[in-house]
C-alpha cells in the first residue's frame, strides 16, 4: 500500500516539516492512485510531503510537485484574429 504523508494546514512557524509520527495517512493501493490524489490534496490546497511505497521506498515531495507541474502544464492559447466586414 502506498501512504500519502500530507497536511492540510499551514505548519506553525520554525517548521520545515511536520511531525511524520503523528500523521495519519491516506492509503492507497497504487503508485498511479496515489498520485493521482496527491494532485487533489494539491488541488485543494494541502501540502504533499511525500508518498512512502510498499517496497520501503518514498517519492519525495520534489518529485510529486514536478509531476503536478507536468499534468498542469498549460499550453499558450492560439491568438486568433477577426477579419471585419
């Protein structure tokens, strides 16, 4: 199971990072799954810290910001102009 470390508040000041022991995760059952609700919580506002994988692994918090980044990735609009009559 994959679990999502995040916060939903701003952290007092002096913290970089919160206290990851008394957190509660989200869990999820895919890497693909907890992205894509990383990106909500992202969405929404709340701070990702990071993903801890089944195998002991973790996708730090540069990692899932730089994937938010890619799926929001906002391509320039067409300027388009009107012949007058």
């Amino acid at each position: 199971m994959y679990e999502i470390f995040y916060t939903d508040a701003p952290l007092p000041k002096g913290m970089s990072e919160p206290n990851f022991d008394g957190l509660m995760p989200r869990v999820e059952r895919t890497e693909g799954e907890a992205l894509n609700y990383a990106m909500k919580l992202l969405d929404y506002g709340a701070s990702v810290w990071h993903i801890k994988k089944p195998e002991g692994g973790v996708i730090e918090r540069s990692e899932i910001s730089a994937e938010y980044n890619r799926r929001n990735l906002k391509w320039p609009t067409e300027s388009r102009t009107r012949n007058s009559a």
